[in-house]
C-alpha cells in the first residue's frame, strides 16, 4: 500500500511537471509571435 502510494505522488509530481513545462513552451512562443509580428507592424509602417 505504501509503494502504490509512492508512485502515485511520483506520478501526480510528474504530471504537474509537465504541464508546466507545456505552459512555459506556449508562453515563449507567444513571445516570440508577438515580437515577430511587431518587427513586421515596424516594416509596414516604414513603406
């Protein structure tokens, strides 16, 4: 019962882990979106 619950908090760690991690991915590609799409306002303005 003991080793159940172990892995349990392991894998529940582990889950919470990565959906960190994916948030974080979807955060910096935003970022990089936004900035990309305010160089391209930049260029546009510039014509």
């Amino acid at each position: 019962m003991g080793t159940l619950f172990i892995i349990l908090i392991i894998a529940g760690i582990f889950a919470i882990y990565d959906a960190l991690r994916k948030i974080n991915n979807n955060i910096m590609e935003q970022t990089e979106e936004i900035k990309r799409v305010g160089l391209e306002a930049k260029h546009s303005k510039k014509d």
